[in-house]
C-alpha cells in the first residue's frame, strides 16, 4: 500500500468515524420517523437539527444500508 492510499484509507475511517459520532444511529431513525418526508425542506432541516453537511448526512445514509432505504427519498429531493 502506498502513501496516496494510505491517506485514503485514513480519510475514509475518519469520515467513519465522524458519520457515527455526530450522528448516532438511533437518533437519527428515531428522527427520520417524526420527519415529513414530503416537505422539500426535510433534508435540509435534519442536517441542520445534526449541525452536519449535506455530504456527511449523506454519507451517513449509505452507512445505514436497508435499515435507511425508505428514507433515501429525503436526500434525492
């Protein structure tokens, strides 16, 4: 392994590690299921509630795999 993926691998773990830190996994479902998925504006506004970007929220979905597939049309609107 070189240095440039070294760096990556770093970088992913940390983002790991963010994603679950600020943005635990029980909160957040227990979140999205009070949220109008509906609204335009709910992505915006759980990012806010975390204090996350959009990225990391993101990147959060994806972390939560099937248990987060019927929200994904929160981040897709």
């Amino acid at each position: 392994m070189d240095n440039q993926d070294e760096d990556r691998q770093q970088e992913s773990e940390a983002n790991s590690f963010a994603a679950f830190l600020l943005i635990p996994e029980e909160i957040l479902l227990e979140r999205l299921k009070t949220l109008d998925l509906s609204d335009n504006k709910a992505y915006d506004r759980l990012c806010s509630d975390f204090g996350v970007s959009y990225g990391l929220m993101a990147y959060r979905f994806m972390l939560l795999g099937q248990k987060g597939e019927k929200y994904i049309s929160v981040i897709t609107k």
